[in-house]
C-alpha cells in the first residue's frame, strides 16, 4: 500500500520493516476517536477558511459515512495501512476524491496521534470511573445485608481483634474512593488538546485551536508544541491509578481466595464464580479472584514498561512512543475487566456469619478489651496488658478461651476482676464498645454505609 509519507522516497519499502513499523493491529481501536477529530479539525479549517467551506463539508460528510460503515461493520479497517491515520485519510480519498487531500492541512500525525490516544484515553476512563462507583455501591449493599456478622480482624495474618464483617469489607469501598479521585485528577490534566501542535513547532495556518478543543469537550488547547506532541504524562498517570486500582481488586481478591477455603469458610462463592478441577471432585476453586490478582502483575509491568520508553526520548515525536498504545490498552482493557467480574462476584457470594463467629471467639481477640478492663479499673496499662498476656498463657496450657476463665481464677490475677468481666468480654461488647470515629462498631458502620451510598449518588450526578 502507498505510504502517506512517500513523496521524496521512491526506494522499495521492505515488507519485515513495513509490518515492524505498522500500528493498526492494535490502534485501529481508535477509529472513531480518530474520525471524531478529524472531524473537528476539518471544521474548523472551513470556519477559518483555511480550505474552502464547502470542501470541509464534503470532508465531514466522507468523514461521518466512513464512521457509520465501521460501526455497522460495513467497513473493515484494513491492516494493510501503516496506521489508524493513515487508513482513514485513504479511506476518505478513496471516497470523496481529491477533497479529502486537503484534510491533513495544517496536521500532522504527531498531534492527530497526541489527540487520538487522549480522546481514548478519556472514554475508557469514564467507563472504569463509573464501574469503580457501582463496586463501591455493591460493597456498601454487601455490608448493609450482612451487617452483623462478627469476624476476626487480623494483623501478621494472626487473629487480633474482632471487627464486623462490615466495616472490614467497606475498607475496600474507601480505596476504591480515592481510586475513583485518581480517575478525576487524571482527567484534569489529561483533558488538554494538543491538536494544531502540528509536527512540533505548530503552524503558519490561521488556525483556530480554541475552536478544536472546545468542539472535542477539552478544557483548552495545550500551551507550547512541542509539550504538546511530546506529552504522554496522561497515559502513565491513567496507568499509574490503574496500577493502584489494580492492587486494591488483587488484595480483595486475595481474601476471598482465603475466605472461601476450607480454612476459612467465611464466604462462599456462586458457582458462577468457581471452577471445578478436572480431577478432583470437591473442588470449588476461585480462579476468577486469582486472575484479578494475577492480571494485576500485568497491569504494572504497562505503566513501568511505558516508563522506560519514555526515559531517554529527545524531544519532539519520537517512533519509540509508538509504544504507548499497546500496555496502556492493555491497563484500560484488564481493569475494566476485572472490576465487570469483581463486582459481581461479590454481589453473589454468600457469607457464613457463623463460621466467621466461631473463628472470632477462638485466638483470644478479646485480650485487649480484657486489658482495658483492668486499665478502666485504675491499672496503668501496661500492667493490664502483662496481667492478660499471663491469663492467655494459663488458657493456652487449659485449653480455654477467655469467656471459659472461672471468675476465681481471674481473681489469682487481679483482685479487680468480677463477674461483669464476661459481659466486658464478649464480641458484641469488643465491637460495640469501639466508639471512635471510622470504628467497628454497628453505628460507626452504618455511617460509613450511607457515606459510601451519599458519594455514589453524588458522583453519579456529576456533583463532584
Ligand atoms: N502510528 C504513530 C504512533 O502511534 C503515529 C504517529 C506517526 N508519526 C510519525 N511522524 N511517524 O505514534
């Protein structure tokens, strides 16, 4: 195929350089981002009578048709062409005739390609964005219909202290808050047009940048040129928060591999969200939570790869940032994907309250409430906390738990236990009594649930 780029060179391309060189296998995803803008930018070229105003109409026209026959599967975007760019531009030749020369005035492919990978960028954002909120919602509707369960909360994996199911699944809709704030802040920035940066040094064209931007939904068109071309800060910030957004999904995911073991039983999975094993037949595996966590690998190694490419490149458009499109569609495209299953796996897991109870009530997780029992009676803490450790040594070597301690024995440790110790002692108190803001307890919970409720609706319409 001819090259756009081939006037002073007549010498034969070679076919392994040509299919090296080519990026339509992947940024033919781009079509309509390439055509919307192209067609923004004929228009204005008419407005400004940079070409005539009927040419930028017939343009447009040619422009719209390519874009309804690619959507309607009429058109299949050849790749045989070099790129996205150069496969529209022949496309509309090829259909509106020499008209369509003229829509490359005043352009060139490194701000078309700067504004394409933006526009994109943009949609795919906005997608991950809103899947972000509906996972925050499913979760603060998971807490509310389980609101009660009583786990045990861990640090080191070890059991320390009770906390409601609840508010320890609703810790994961607060990270996904700030994700969600990532999104925006990208956006902020990311939402510059560098089209009519032209190659790097803009153009002698009268052209209208202000007009462009504006048509495309941008805040305003991006303020030197070669900052323009050069520019792929918006790519590596909406892989940087896709990376962390990744994380949190991976961390989630790796408690319900463990919840949903035979260790555990905290949760059980649906069954469309296990896979049995070609050989044993208990099994009930959750792959589908171990790919979130294992695609999270991928999704870092796409921003630190575009972060190497980026490292040594001399200003303007160099080829290397050709490199850009293949790990960011792939950040985009995997996070989207894993919050669509994310989501509805824990929509549909059961959890068994009772099996997390009675892992509660074993692993002394009331200790420090024990200690605080005797602190609240006058005993400087750590006094209290080495009295406990003491009493939880004696249950180890008896096989006891706290609540079993005959109130006798209690008293061989401190005279200042009596029998409301076992009330002092017990998970609803542990939880209840936890009165500081953020806390486990069900009224602390039940406001973070409405927080999580308030903020989706809120971001839902637009009022952040
Ligand atoms: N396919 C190229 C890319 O993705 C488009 C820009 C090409 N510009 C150039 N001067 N070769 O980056």
């Amino acid at each position: 195929m001819e090259k756009i780029w081939q006037g002073h060179l007549s010498g034969k391309v070679s076919r392994a350089a040509e299919s090296f060189n080519a990026s339509i296998f992947f940024d033919k995803k781009m079509y309509r981002e390439d055509i919307t803008g192209s067609i923004a930018h004929a228009r204005m070229l008419g407005k400004c009578s940079i070409i005539p105003q009927e040419k930028a109409e017939n343009i447009i026209e040619g422009l719209k048709s390519i874009l309804k026959d690619t959507e309607e599967g009429k058109l299949a975007i050849s790749e045989e062409a070099e790129d996205i760019h150069s496969f529209v531009e022949a496309e509309l030749i090829k259909r509106i005739g020499e008209d369509g020369k003229m829509l490359h005035t005043a352009r060139s492919r490194n701000d078309q390609v700067a504004l394409d990978t933006r526009l994109y960028t943009r949609k795919k954002l906005d997608g991950i964005h809103t899947l972000t909120l509906s996972l925050m919602k499913t979760i603060a509707h998971k807490a509310e219909e389980y609101e009660d369960a009583v786990m045990p909360g861990y640090t080191h994996l070890q059991r320390a202290q009770p906390v409601l199911f609840s508010h320890h699944l609703l810790s994961y809709a607060f990270m996904l808050e700030r994700d969600a704030g990532r999104i925006e802040d990208t956006k902020k920035r990311l939402n510059i047009c560098p089209l009519g940066s032209a190659a790097l040094s803009g153009t002698t064209y009268p052209i209208d940048r202000k007009a462009t931007a504006e048509e495309l939904g941008f805040s305003g068109p991006s303020k030197n040129s070669i900052d323009g071309v050069s520019d792929r800060d918006f790519a590596l910030e909406a892989m940087s928060a896709m990376s962390i957004l990744a994380m949190h999904l991976s961390r989630l995911s790796e408690e319900i591999v463990l919840w949903s073991s035979w260790e555990y039983r905290f949760i059980r999975l649906s069954d469309g969200f296990t896979t049995g094993s070609s050989i044993m037949p208990q099994k009930r595996n959750p792959d589908i939570a171990e790919l979130i966590r294992g695609k999270t690998g991928r999704v870092y190694g796409d921003m630190v790869s575009l972060l190497v490419t980026m490292k040594g490149l001399p200003l303007a458009y160099d080829k290397d940032m050709q490199e850009d499109k293949e790990p960011l569609f792939d950040s985009l495209d995997t996070v989207e994907a894993s919050l669509i299953v994310m989501e509805e796996m824990v929509r549909e897991m059961t959890v068994l309250g009772k099996n997390m109870e009675k892992a509660a009530e074993k692993g002394f997780i009331n200790a420090t409430d024990c200690a605080d029992y005797l602190t609240k009676k006058g005993v400087p803490f750590r006094t209290a906390y080495r009295l406990t450790g003491e009493l939880v040594s004696w249950c180890e070597e008896n096989d006891k738990v706290l609540s079993e301690v005959p109130l006798e024995k209690y008293k061989e440790y401190s005279p200042l236990f009596e029998d409301d110790i076992y009330s002092e002692i017990s998970l609803s108190t542990c939880i209840e009594k936890r009165i500081s803001e953020g806390s486990t307890s069900k009224e602390s919970v039940e406001k973070q649930i409405s927080y999580i409720m308030n903020l989706v609706e809120e971001k839902n319409n637009g009022q952040h």
